[in-house]
C-alpha cells in the first residue's frame, strides 16, 4: 500500500471522527436535521424560553400566544425590543397569518423568577362568542402566572392586551390548564395552600370570564386537607372531551409514578363538592397505573378512532385511545427513557397499553449531545386536518417527531425536524466527578398545530418558535395538498 493511499485513509477516518463527533454535539451554523419535515418561518421570541404554544384563528388574521418559563441565572429577564424594558418572561403574542414572516406584537410580563419559578407557562384562548356568556367581541386568554395564580386577558387587539380577570392567589404553583370554550368549564392546574401536594385541580366555570365561579377542588384521594400517609403523586394536567363525550382525562407524575385517570365529566362538575376521600373518588371511572419509570404529562383522548386493521370484525372496529407522553427530566439520560404511550380505553374499567413509541437513541447519539433526551408533550388541537392520523412529539435535543397514528396499534415515525442552535441558546450542565460541564443542544419543549395544517414548536433553551410543514410520505398520512 502507497503512502499515499496510507494517508487518504488516515484523513477520511480522522473526518469520520470529526463529523462523528459533530453529529452529538449541535454547532451554530450547522443545518437543521429533517426528514419530511420543513422550515417555513420563525421568531425567536426575544430569546425567552417557551413553553405551551396555542394558535388560534382570529377575524382573518392567525395569532401564536407562547407561554414561557422564567428567565435564566445569565438573563432573568429579557429585554422586549417593542419597549426597551427588561420584562419577567410571561406571554409572547405573534401574528403567524403569514407564516413564512411571523410578527412579534406584544408581550406580556409574568411572574419574575428563574426557570419554573416564574413566567407564565400555560396559555388557552376562547372567543367571547363561543363562550355561553362572554363578551361576543372579547377574545380571552387564559394563564397560569405561577404561584401568583390565574389570568384572564381580553386579547381581541392582540396588540393591546386588557386584563379582565384573577383567579386565586397564594397558590404553591400553577402549570397545564384546559378550558372548554362552548361550556366556560375551565380545569385550572394549582396548589392550594391547604392541599398536600404541588398541584391539583380547581374547577371553575369560566363562562363569562369577567366574574369566574369557582366549582370545586379535586385531586387523588390523601392529597386533599387533613389526609394522613402517603400523599399521591401530583396532577400534571387535565384533557376533556366535553359534554358530548363527558370524559375528562387527568395524567399524573410527570417522570415516574404515573397515573392516567379517566373521570366522569358530569359528575365531577355536579357531584358532591366537600373534598372527602368519598367525594374525589366518586367521579373516577378508573386509573391506569403506570411503571415507577414513567409519568403522564399530557394525555390526549381519541375516541371513536377507526383502525383499519379491524374493519372486518364483528365488534371493535373502532377504539377509544388516549396518547400517554411522559416528560424527560434529567439532562443527558440521567434517568429512566421517558417516551410516548398508547392505551385502548375501549372498556374504560379496563385500560391497557397496546403500544409505545420512542426515538432511537443511537440515530442522533442524543444521550452525547447535551441537555435532556426523551418526550415532553404533544400538539393538543383536535382540528380534523391532523387528529386521529398524525402526532407530532417534542421530543427534546430530538427535536419533534411526525407520527402516524392511524392504527395506533402500530405507531410509525414519518418525519422529524431538529432546528438548529442559534447564539441565543442556553446551555445545559450536569456535574460530573464535583466538577460542572455544559452543552449547547436544542431543547424542542412543545409543540401545537393549527387548522392550515402548520406545525410550531417551541424551545425551552431560549432558541425560539419555529412554524414548520410536512413533506414527502407525511404529508402523504396527513392527505394535505
């Protein structure tokens, strides 16, 4: 063998282990990772970090409200370029009618506070003539502000936000609301002060959002006032079908320990209020325990889902599923996989597992890169163009992964999109031998879609909101033009 031959070899081993050592490591300036996925525009959200996107479609214009964590130890509080002030992270308002060049209008400050000790996190948006008895020309947008409670905004010029309403105050925390806007039922994630856990449930009948009505307090039996022993592991967030289907989903434990609980919607919203161990137990139609691996972040229902695979048969053409994600942690796989679950609820008595999902860690060498691996959340719009055949999954320094979810039996990835770092994004540090090491990755937190069939997500380590469309095979699954 020639030197020359001798040398070639030697430089494309040595660029192997360049761009092998590249790949687990994000470099700014490097192109996104994709795969039927694509960039069509993006807002870096004033450098703040995000959390729950909502879009929602408003007269002929289509507005992204972002809920944010709170700022970091480097930049607590952002400066918001529309008035030159350092503002606490809280609610970011952009105009996505045109998605290739979304604008920023306004931005509400939250709770001052570093990472989930502050900002407002959560955000849900009704029109004032859906609601049985809102102002018809109100838009109003709800929030968690943290341990300083609930908000109600009237957002109808988003540009100019008007504040119409606080919800408790005092509480220990606030995260993962849902509201019905055809009843006003609202399921506001809170810690009462006198509850034995972080958080639980207020329900409150948010029909005119000007003057709410609190309904009652529910959580797990032993979290309530007075209990004694083992207190349950604490609400994440809640997912209702409303009255037609009047089923309300609760996941519980985050990471570990978790809890899918199916509740009867009516009889919650009317039973007996007093939080007796009785009382809280009463509308629970049944729970499906998790491993002490895994949590429930967002359980997301689809009732009535036809699987092909079944249409011949005499009984269960159709399933009643509910999508279980769990929420990674820990940065750099410190902790058990946290992944994507799918359970038949078909007999509500008796959930089971049928399948899982979750992305191949030696595909990006993720675990390497920096920050955490593993699910977070899914899009929550129930609009027909992506419900019932297509998921899309935050999945961390993964980006968010496309899933066909047509036989749920089967979960099948068609397409991913991991952005690329920007000089915004935050790093993420873990203690190895007493001494700190820090990585830059992107850190996709949540995602949402809208009625056009867009996709957002939103990135926890300050990188901003990216609006994205399928291509190829998944746009094939979705049937979009």
């Amino acid at each position: 063998m020639s030197g020359r031959v001798k040398l070639a070899i030697f430089l494309a081993f040595s660029f192997s282990c360049i761009a092998g050592a590249e790949a687990q490591q994000q470099v700014i300036g490097a192109a996104p990772e994709a795969s039927n996925m694509k960039l069509v525009g993006y807002s870096d959200l004033q450098a703040r970090s995000a959390y729950q996107p909502t879009i929602h479609h408003q007269g002929d214009r289509w507005i992204a409200y972002i809920g944010h964590h709170g700022g970091t130890d480097d930049v607590p509080d952002p400066v918001n370029p529309l008035t030159g002030k350092a503002e606490p992270n809280g609610t970011s308002i952009v105009d996505v009618t045109d998605p290739a060049h979304p604008k920023y209008l306004h931005h509400i400050p939250g709770q001052e506070g570093k990472y989930e000790s502050g900002g407002a996190q959560m955000v849900r948006v009704c029109d004032g003539k859906t609601l049985p008895k809102g102002d018809p020309n109100a838009v109003y947008l709800l929030r968690a502000v943290g341990s300083e409670g609930h908000e109600i905004w009237n957002v109808a010029n988003p540009e100019n936000p008007v504040l119409v309403a606080h919800i408790g105050e005092g509480l220990k925390d606030t995260h993962k609301n849902f509201w019905e806007c055809d009843t006003g039922i609202a399921y506001l994630v809170s810690g009462s002060p006198d509850w034995r856990t972080r958080r639980m449930t207020q329900v409150y009948d948010l029909a005119d959002p000007a003057h709410p009505q609190k309904i009652r307090d529910f959580g797990l039996p032993g979290q309530e006032p007075g209990a004694t022993g083992t207190v349950p592991t604490e609400l994440h967030g809640a997912i209702s079908t409303g009255k037609d289907d009047n089923r309300v989903y609760f996941g519980y434990g985050t990471d570990k320990g978790g809890i899918l609980q199916i509740v009867d919607r009516d009889k919650l919203i009317n039973g007996p209020k007093e939080p007796t161990p009785d009382n809280l137990r009463y509308p629970e139609i049944a729970r499906l325990p998790m491993s002490a691996f895994n949590g429930a972040h967002t359980t997301f229902p689809m009732l009535h889902m036809p699987v092909k695979e079944f249409a011949s048969d005499k009984d269960g053409k159709s399933r009643d599923i509910v999508m279980i994600v769990d929420e990674a942690i820990l940065n750099e796989c410190a902790e058990p996989r946290q992944m994507v679950w799918f359970a038949d609820v078909t007999t509500e008595t008796r959930p089971m597992m049928i399948s899982s999902y979750t992305v191949a860690e030696e595909n990006g060498h993720f675990c390497e890169r920096g920050g955490r691996f593993g699910s977070h959340s899914s899009n929550e719009s129930m609009a027909p163009v992506f419900y019932k055949k297509m998921a899309f999954i935050a999945f961390f320094n993964a980006g968010v992964r496309a899933l066909d979810i047509r036989d749920p039996y089967h979960p099948k990835e068609v397409g991913y999109f991991i952005p690329a770092i920007t000089d915004k994004t935050d790093k993420r540090c873990v203690t190895i031998d007493e001494k700190e090491r820090c990585k830059v990755a992107i850190q996709t937190n949540n995602v949402e879609t809208d009625d056009r069939g867009y996709i957002y997500i939103v990135d926890r380590a300050n990188t901003g909101m990216h609006i994205l469309e399928l291509t190829g095979d998944a746009r094939a699954v979705a049937r979009l033009p």
